[in-house]
C-alpha cells in the first residue's frame, strides 16, 4: 500500500513528458547561417564594386581644332596609345573649330581638357598640364623673279606693310590677331593693313597673281604648313625673303604671353636653304589645359602618361617631340593644375597616400559593422539562451523528481527527455548561445541525474512486489 501510495504521489508530482518539445528544429542556427552568408556576400560585393570603381579608366573628353589640323593628328594618335597601352586614363577627342572654341567648351564643361593657344583668352576654370608645342611667327615676302634676295615692292621691313596686303595662313582668325600685335609693336596701324585669310593651296596663286604682298604663318619649326606655303612661294619664281622681327624682346615684356624666338638658318630646308641666317621673332604655346574639378590624381596619371606616350608617337608624328612639362612657378602666365605640378616636381602620392584616410574609414566602419553584427547575433540568441536555463531547470526537477519516483517507466520517460534536453543543449553550444563553463554546468547536472536514475531503479528493483487485492463481490 505504502508503495502505491509512493507511485502515485510521484505520478501526480511529475509533469507529462512530450518527446517532441524538446526534439523540434530550431530555425535560430538556419536563421544565423543564412544572415553571415548575406553579411559575407555583402562585404564581398562592396569590395568588389570599391575594386571596380577604383580601377576602371577614367576617361578625359579633350577639346581640340580645327579638323585635320596638326594638333587633332598628334591627340588622336596619343589617345591611341592610351587606349592600346590599357592606361587607367584614356582620352576622347572633341574635334572644335579651332582653340577659341576649344577654350569656350572647356569653360563651359563640355571637357575635360582643351587644346588651348597660350596668346588667346584664357578660361578662368583652366589650368595647364603640359606644353603641347610652341609656335614661331614667321612673316615673308615673296622675293623678285630670277631669284635675288629684293622684293619687287621693296619690303624688307615689318613698318613697310603699311598699305599692303598681308595673307594670313591657316583658317584661324588667331593669326589675324598676332598680326596686329605685331604691327602694333612697330606703329603701324592695323587698319592700313589688310589683313586676306588663305589656305595653303592659295600661296602659288596669292604670289604669281601678285594678290598679297607678304605672308604669315605660325607654327613649330618643323610644321608642315609652314614648310608647304614656303615651298609653294619658290616654286612661283620668287624666293620668299624672311622679315625678322628685331623687337621680339620688347614685344615679350609689353605681352607676356609671347617669347622671344629664334628661327634658324636653313629651318625650313630649301635650295638655297631658308632662312639663309638666323631670323628673330616671337612664339607662343599651345597648352593642353585642364578644366577645375578634375581630380589632381587623375591628371598626375595623365600627365605621366603622356610624357611616356610621347616616346611611342614621335616615330608616327614628329610633332610629339615638341611636348614639354608646364611652368609650375607662381607666376606662370596659365596656373599648373597640382597634379601635374606633384609630377613634374616628383611629388606624385603613392596609392596608400591618396587612400590611406579611405582605408582608414573602411577599417572603422568594418569593425564597427562586426560589433553591430556580434551584437545582432546575440540578440537573436537570446530566446535560445533562455530556453537553455528553462531545459536546466526542468532538469533539476526531474533530478529530484527520479529519487522519488516508484514508476521505472516513469524514470525511462524522463530519461529520454534528458537526452534530448541534452542534444538542444549540444546544438546552442554550437550556435554559441552558450559558453564552455554553462555546457560544463549541464553537464553535471545530466549526470547526477543519469545516477540518480540508476540508483532508483536499482531501489525499485529490490522492493518486493505490492500484494494483489482479492476483487469485492458486487452487490445485485
């Protein structure tokens, strides 16, 4: 009797078992798997796309005219070579009507850089990059038939072209207004000059219809133009004689965007050979400028590049020997943009140099996201840790519960409610809702709970079997 009375208090006292409460899945580890794979994938993908920004070729539209001209020729065959070459920098030419409009389609953004002649209006937006050639003004005269070193008016001077006609080579109006800088430094009124724009095809026609009395031409030494209109003035029978320009320096100091020059003897090739002595006169440059806002990196690069192209293009086009670095003083007639200041002064910045806040801030904010990240983990383990403590409470009831328990069904039931508290306890070690020291402590737990199982059946076993009760009749 004492011990049915034992079995079922111990039955009323224990509480049902459902075998599947503790042995469900968890979507917690699915749940934490899936959200460091979307973080992995993240971080991979943000890395990539900083990799693709950082590395894909910047491309420079850069103004330049008139077409067919010299300098269309030499910018294309460079952006050739930049393209070929895979140059992190690249260039796409915008063909102009010449180096005013250049220099209005770089100051109204329409580029990047611009083609530019040093001697014309330039844009308060444009800085210089590098000297892509410089010009000589060169003025002559068609000389008598028969060869001699006369003119047949009598010009051996720039103050005698007061009442002549002067042809203008080229089909920019620039040359038309050096002329009257020219005339200007030697008091001679512009307006009893007159001033014919020609093309090259012009010149043996210009000199045997005697429609002009004198040439000017502006170009680098070995310009075709100027050796191609030359040429044609001696093939008309008369030998061109050179104007030299004995003022250059003052003209210099009264303009400072022209220099003093030196044409000399036999430039331009020629039997007998021209000029015959060296000849004074002035030059200006033509500046490959770039427009503010351009990142001073991208312009060190470019500037780099193009010095190293220019080797490769000379072979192609001569011209390209011409390129020369800016004037980086303060005083410069065009201010240096600072990246091609920082290199032609040797004072380009290294990649870690240009990067190293970037880097700086992208190793913040990546330890900052790991602890946003650790954090957020913990947060969704959270009803995880909670149900551990709940499962190690239920254990230490049932530990207490099988040293009084009289049922051995009973004891199986709950020990196999164990096993499964313990595999839920395993699987939040793994996720890492607990730590080594609370597996530890449920660890002990089961196996004085696993004892006290045992000792209880050992218990139960020896007790002798509780005496049968004879059934009571049943009254009719």
């Amino acid at each position: 009797m004492e011990h049915m009375r034992l079995f079922a208090r111990s039955t009323d006292e224990t509480e049902p078992v459902d075998p599947l409460l503790h042995s469900a899945p968890r979507p917690v580890r699915r749940r934490m798997t899936l959200i460091s794979l979307a973080a992995i994938l993240a971080l991979v993908g943000a890395l990539s796309a900083a990799y693709y920004f950082a590395m894909r070729p910047a491309t420079l539209k850069i103004a330049v005219g008139p077409q067919g001209s010299d300098d269309v020729r030499l910018i294309q065959a460079l952006a050739q070579v930049f393209s070929r070459e895979r140059n992190t920098v690249r260039m796409r030419s915008v063909v102009t009507d010449g180096p005013a409009a250049s220099a209005s389609t770089l100051r109204t953004g329409g580029a990047d850089l611009a083609v530019i002649r040093g001697d014309l209006p330039v844009p308060r937006n444009a800085r210089s990059v590098a000297v892509l050639h410089k010009n000589l003004a060169v003025l002559w005269a068609p000389g008598r038939a028969g060869g001699k070193r006369k003119t047949a008016a009598g010009i051996t001077e720039i103050t005698q072209l007061v009442g002549k006609r002067v042809g203008v080579i080229g089909r920019t109006e620039a040359n038309a207004g050096l002329l009257r800088v020219i005339l200007q430094q030697y008091g001679v009124d512009p307006a009893k000059v007159e001033s014919v724009q020609l093309a090259v095809s012009d010149v043996a026609d210009a000199v045997q219809n005697r429609k002009v009395d004198a040439f000017l031409a502006a170009g680098p030494l070995n310009s075709k133009v100027i050796s191609e209109a030359l040429a044609a003035t001696a093939a008309s029978g008369r030998e061109p004689v050179f104007l030299g320009l004995d003022s250059s320096e003052a003209l210099a100091a009264n303009h400072p965007t022209y220099e003093s020059a030196t044409i000399p003897a036999g430039a331009f090739g020629g039997a007998p050979v021209r000029p015959s002595d060296d000849v004074k006169t002035i030059s200006f440059s033509h500046y490959i400028v770039a427009r503010d806002g351009v990142p001073d990196s991208t312009i060190a690069t470019f500037t780099q590049q193009l010095f190293t192209a220019r080797q490769t293009v000379m072979t192609e086009n001569p011209l390209a020997a011409k390129i020369e670095t800016p004037d980086t003083d303060k005083d410069a007639v065009i201010p240096v943009q600072p990246g091609a200041a920082a290199y032609v002064d040797g004072d380009e910045k290294s990649f870690l140099d240009r990067y190293s806040d970037l880097i700086w801030f992208s190793l913040m904010g990546l330890s900052a996201t790991g602890s946003i990240g650790a954090w957020f983990a913990s947060y969704l383990r959270k009803d995880e840790r909670n149900t551990n403590v709940s499962q190690r409470d239920r254990l230490l009831d049932m530990l207490a519960t099988a040293r009084r328990c009289d049922s051995c069904d009973e004891l199986d039931a709950m020990q196999t409610e164990a096993d499964a508290i313990l595999r839920d306890a395993l699987n939040c070690y793994e996720n890492g809702a607990i730590d080594s020291a609370a597996l530890t402590a449920f660890s002990i737990a089961l196996e004085q709970f696993h004892n006290a199982v045992a000792d209880r059946k050992m218990l139960l076993a020896a007790l002798p079997p509780a005496p049968i009760r004879p059934a009571r009749p049943q009254v009719v």
